[in-house]
C-alpha cells in the first residue's frame, strides 16, 4: 500500500494532477485525496482548479459534470462504469415528454443524472443545494428529476413550489426502513440521528436532522454532539471520523448501505488512471455547453 501511495503522489506531481473524492469512496482511497468532499463541492473545486488533469474517485456523472465544467482540461475516470443507478432512471424522451405536458414549468435535474438530461435542464441541483436553488428560481412549477425523495424533501421545504416529481431513486438509501433507525436509537440512546434526504419521506420523518454528505461533515465539525447515527452510505463515516475523532459513529446496519460503483474506485485503479492517462470523459460538445448551461446556473442560484 504505501509503494501505491508514493507512486500515486509522484504521478501527480509529474503530471499536474489532482484527486478528488466522494465522502463515499474507500477510506485509503479519501486518505490520499486533495479534497474529499460532496458532490457540490467536488463541481465547485473541479470548476476553481488549475490542475491539467483531474482524477475524479467518483461515479460517472461526477466526472461528467467535471468534465463540463473544465473545458480543456482532462477529467480522468478510474473506474469507466462506476455509474449510479439513480442518475440512468430517466431518459431525455422522459424529459422531453414531461416538458411538453408541463410547459411552464422549470426542470430541475439532480446531478445525478445523464449529460443528455442535464442538457435539457434550465438548473442542476445537489442534495445540499437543491432547496436554495429552487427556491431562488423564478417558475412556480418545478419538474424535479430523477430523485423521488430529494424531490419530495425540496417539495417540504420550499411549500410555495408546485413540485412534479419522477419516479427514480436511489437503491442505496431508498431501501432504509424507518425501523431500522428505531432500532439503533434504542441501540444507542441519546445519538442524534443523521440522514440523507435520499432516503423516503417515511424514514427521514425518524431523523434529527436531514443533510447532504458536505451538511454531515459541516455539523461534525461543530463538535456539539459526541454520537452519531449516520443514515447514508458508509464511506462517510471515515470523513466524519477525521473531522472528530473523539466522537463516536454509528453506522446503521440496514443490510447494502454500501454504494457498490462508489467502492469500484480503489488505489489501483487511481495509480492505473494516472500512469496510463485512463478514461478520458468525454461528452459531446453540442451537450456539454447545453448541460454548463444548468450545471452554471447551479453555482450561481446557491445563494
Ligand atoms: P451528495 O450530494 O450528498 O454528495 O450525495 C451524492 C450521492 O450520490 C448521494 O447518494
Ligand atoms: Fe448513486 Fe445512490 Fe451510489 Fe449515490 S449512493 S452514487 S445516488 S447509487
């Protein structure tokens, strides 16, 4: 491990490359990253670097949105189908249908979603800025895609919005029972519960407070709690760890809270990409200006 760890840093100074990894990836594979993070702040710091080419340890559509956002420069996959589930449960007919039935309406697309999708978006949303984006957007009607449950969350939150929502979800968090957060509290009396707004509206009703991975590690930073349940993939309680390593994780043992494409990304393959310059995302030039449209909008409404 520390010959792959040393041969990564080498390869990254050599060639002006940088690391950037989801909270969800493998705790060697954070340790050795230039920034951990969400997947707003993995487009934010993808956007603002100056680095010639970017390793994204992320699933496809993070390299995608990368990729957009750093016209020039070369975005590198680790893993080419490490892909999320979630982001393939629409199609861009889907949306165009929609569209045609909702014509006032503004479509705002989760990230986690397809190039083509993001290109037919008037905005792109993360789950820690979908409620500020969409209530900062000028129509009252809201198509909200793929994500039923981000999209029932944003419908809470932003009442004077009239929310459309589609039918994809995320397999990971989408399978959490509310009984399986009952039966860690009784478990673990007194840790506050953490929750990602993925999961349906019946579980989060058992949260103390529903945040996005970068919203998880932003209240771990505070230090004001000593447990935690943590109801999101798991990789996020290394991250969370780091940040206070006095305090104590719980990770629900709902069965599968373990996001499969995100655990693709291993040093190996990070080294892999590095040394052989492998896989280069691409995205059509027609569609990436169109998906920078939403995926620019995205910055600037998250105020
Ligand atoms: P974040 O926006 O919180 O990084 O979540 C991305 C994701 O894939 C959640 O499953
Ligand atoms: Fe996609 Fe779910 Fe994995 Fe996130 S945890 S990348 S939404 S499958």
């Amino acid at each position: 491990m520390d010959d792959l760890i040393r041969r990564i840093a080498a390869l990254k100074k050599e060639k002006n490359a940088i690391v950037l990894a989801h909270t969800y990836t493998r705790a060697e594979v954070q340790d050795i990253a230039d920034v951990v993070g969400d997947s707003f702040e993995l487009a934010v710091r993808a956007a603002g670097s100056s680095a010639e080419i970017i390793v994204l340890a992320g699933v496809r559509f993070m390299g995608e949105t990368a990729a957009i956002l750093t016209p020039g420069r070369t975005v590198l996959l680790p893993v080419a189908d490490a892909d999320c589930p979630l982001a393939d449960m629409i199609t861009s007919d889907q949306v165009r249908h929609l569209k045609a039935q909702y014509p006032g309406a503004a479509v705002a697309c989760y990230v986690n979603s397809s190039v083509e999708v993001k290109a037919l978006s008037d905005v792109c949303v993360t789950s820690s800025s979908a409620v500020r984006i969409v209530r900062n957007l000028p129509q009252r009607q809201v198509l909200f895609v793929p994500d039923q449950n981000l999209g029932s969350w944003v419908a809470e939150q932003v009442p004077e919005k009239e929310i459309i929502l589609h039918s994809g979800f995320c397999p990971v968090h989408h399978q959490i029972k509310p009984d399986d957060v009952r039966d860690a509290r009784k478990l673990f009396p007194g840790a506050v519960v953490l929750m990602h707004p993925e999961c349906t509206k019946e579980t989060r009703a058992e949260a103390d407070h529903i945040l996005s991975t970068g919203g998880m590690v932003a209240l771990v930073k505070e230090k004001k709690h000593t447990r935690y349940i943590i109801v999101t993939e798991s990789g996020i309680t290394h991250t969370l760890r780091r940040h206070d390593p006095a305090a104590e994780f719980i990770e629900l043992s709902a069965p599968m809270l373990y996001c499969q494409n995100m655990k693709k990304i291993t040093l190996e393959t990070i080294l892999r990409a590095l040394d052989e310059g492998e896989t280069v995302v691409t995205v059509a030039s027609d569609i990436a200006e169109r998906a920078r449209y939403a995926l620019s909008r995205m910055l600037e409404l998250n105020r």
